[in-house]
C-alpha cells in the first residue's frame, strides 16, 4: 500500500501556525520555526542517516512547486542520487526573495523583539520588492540603487535600513556559495560614492515635541479617557520608551519603594533599568489599577482591547495623528532632555541615566557604578512638575556647576 500524499490544501498551507513539521506525505513537510518561519523541507535518508533538503520559503513556493520539487527528488532517490548532492552539481541558485526570507529565518532568533523581526520582513518584502524574482547570483549594482533611490531623498534613514539589509542577503548569499564577487549593496568605497552622503540629508532622528508645549498636551491626554492615554502620560513622565511601557507589568512595580523595574529583556541596551516615581506617576498607576480586576503578577499596566495583550505599536502614532500633530511617541525622551539641559542644574550624566543611556568611556563606567537613583528621583520630580503644571513647576534655577 502506498504512503497517503497530498494531505495538505493551500488554505491549510495558508492557516497553519503551529511550530513544527507538517507532512503532505511523500517525504514533503510544511516546517514552521517557534519564530513564524515557514518552509518547505524534503526529509529522506541516505548512507544511514537522516537528510533534510530546504525547498525554499513557504513565501514564495507555492504548494504545487513545492510537490514538483519533491517529486524530482524522490525521482533522483530512484535513480540512486543524493538530492543534495546533486542539486548542488546543478547548482540550483535561489531568487533574492527566497534567500532573504531564509536569512530573517536564520537570524530570528538573535533579535529582541517580533517586532524587529517584521520589520526586516516587510522592508525586504515590499522595499526590496523589485529584486525578490531575481536570482541572488545577479543582482547587481543598477538593481540595488533601483530600489534605494526612490527612498533615499524622502526616506534616507529607512532607505539606509534597507541598504544594510540588502548587503547582508548577498553576504549571506556568498557565504553559502550561491554568488560571488564584491557585494553591489556595499557603502563604503561603493554606494557612497554614487548616491548623496548621510550628512547632506536630513538625519533619521525623531521629530520632537517643544518641551514647552508638553505641559498643554499633558493637559489634553487628561482629558482622554482609556488606556492610551494614560499611558501616554506614563511614557512622558518616565522618559521612557514605547516598548518599555507598552510591555510594562503591575509585577515589575514596587509600590512601597516608587520604583519601577524594567528587565534586561525589554530594554535596548539589555541591561535593567531602574526608573524613579514621580507623585505624578504614582497617581497615573492609581488609575490604572482600574482598567484591570487584579493589578498584581504578569498583568498588564496598560492592556489593549484585550487585558491580556499590550497596546498595539501603534497606539500612541495613532493617538498623535488623532490630535493632528507633527510629532513622534520617542521624540518626547528628546524633550525631557531637552528640558533637563536648558531649564535645570542636574549634571548630564543623571539626565543621561533617566534615559539609560551609556556614558562615558569604559573607565569612567566601571568607577560609576550607581545609577543615580535618588538624584534620578529629583530630576524626575522635577520635570512632573514641569509638565503637569504643579506647584513649583518652573522653579529649577540654573547654577554654574562648581569644581
């Protein structure tokens, strides 16, 4: 009796989701990675072992190819023929789109968040759309600048995103054997010497907010009702970013001690981040509490439509838009800054901690190895003050700093 073939459908093929190895029978598997990844595979045995021959992305191989292709190796396993072996004689080279998706594939596991990793999908998928047909071993120099061009004087830091990414495809690309010669994506001693220097453009940084306009748009977050806006207000009295509090649990604040905890995990230089409590803050936390039964373990500060998921990405682009303003969520840390550099005596080094940012060189690190918690604490005080109008709110001198 015959093994059972084409078991899986399209729409099956389209739906499934769960991590693993699903067979279409014939020695044809469907493998979906714990990160999303989806992938075609042909599993046979040669020598004694077990072989796995990749078919390409579930992305671009249809499932009717994908059962051609398993069908020429199950014809070459008749002849007596290793697959692998003997796709490699043919040297069978994949399309830009099929080794971009194996590469996001490959590398998954070493980002942060889902997030990161979609933005390499989409940006390879609909920036680098033009060169996904096109076999990886000949994409040249014309096709790269074909795609970066239409991007570079509107979108240059989004443009530059791609450009990396481009050159690490084909890096990988060679790496395997599929192309050879000097990578057409690279910049230095390449690209930049045909399209116009970083410098000459805009710089890719976050449209910022006047810190002396925050205080009227903490006033109209106040009068919002919902989540967002509470923890709108949140992020700007924290100086904290998007991800930090969208991501934020009731169990990595401490009530008692005013402090709020984020772990290694959720913060971008992967180190834990303390973040003092203004009265402001605590009061954002007070009403929070209502927006869940039990504000205590994993649960949420801040939930989305559903209380066991965060706000979406987009949450506080949306609410910015809404309010028909020509600012970014992260432009607000610059704010503060902003604000701490011009408006107060705190040294840099503390309003460079309330951003958790590095300072200093290597030696200067190791010596300073607190983070300045208490004097953190004032400065935050401070800027809540400022930006919610409270008594006092305008009142840090300036004072020349004394040796």
């Amino acid at each position: 009796m015959g093994r059972e073939t084409k078991r899986l459908t399209a729409r099956t093929v389209a739906t499934l989701t769960r991590p693993g190895r699903h067979a279409d029978g014939g020695n044809l598997y469907l493998s979906i990675s714990s990160n999303g990844g989806r992938r075609w595979i042909f599993l046979y045995r040669w020598g004694g072992k077990q072989l796995e021959m990749g078919l390409g992305s579930a992305r671009d191989v249809s499932l009717a190819r994908a059962r051609e292709l398993a069908d020429n190796a199950r014809a070459q396993l008749a002849e007596g023929l290793n697959p692998l072996s003997a796709r490699k004689a043919e040297e069978i080279i994949p399309t830009f789109g099929e080794a971009a998706d194996a590469l996001v594939d490959d590398i998954a596991s070493g980002f942060r968040n889902a997030k990161h990793i979609e933005q390499w999908r989409m940006t390879l998928k609909e920036y680098a759309g033009p060169l996904r047909t096109k076999s990886v071993a000949d994409i040249t120099t014309e096709d790269v600048l074909a795609v970066l061009k239409p991007l570079w004087a509107t979108k240059q830091e989004t443009a530059s995103r791609l450009r990396g990414r481009i050159e690490r495809v084909l890096d990988a690309a060679k790496a395997k054997g599929h192309r050879s010669g000097e990578n057409p994506a690279r910049w230095r001693g390449h690209l930049d010497s045909l399209l116009p220097k970083r410098q000459k453009l805009q710089r890719g940084h976050h449209a910022a907010m006047a810190y002396s306009d925050v205080p009227a748009f903490m006033a109209r977050q106040r009068g919002l009702r919902g989540s967002t806006a509470l923890a709108f207000q949140f992020l700007i009295l924290t100086a904290a970013r998007t991800g930090e509090v969208r991501g934020a649990t009731w169990a990595e604040i401490d009530l008692e001690a005013k402090v709020w905890t984020v772990p290694p995990a959720r913060m971008k230089a992967g180190k834990a981040h303390r973040v003092p409590l203004s009265p402001a803050a605590m009061e954002i936390l007070e009403r929070a509490k209502e927006l869940q039964q039990k504000p205590e373990g994993p649960a949420l500060l801040f939930p989305g439509a559903k209380a066991d998921k965060p706000l979406s990405v987009m949450a506080f682009d949306m609410q910015l838009r809404r309010l028909k303003l020509d600012v970014t969520t992260h432009g607000f840390r610059s704010s503060f800054r902003d604000w701490a550099g011009e408006e107060t005596s705190f040294a840099r080094e503390v309003a460079e901690a309330a951003l958790a940012h590095t300072v200093g060189d290597a030696t200067e690190r190791a010596y300073r190895r607190s983070d300045a918690l208490e004097k953190r604490r004032k400065l935050m005080e401070a800027w809540a003050k400022y930006v919610t109008g409270g008594s006092g709110a305008m009142v840090v001198p300036m004072q020349r700093a004394t040796k």
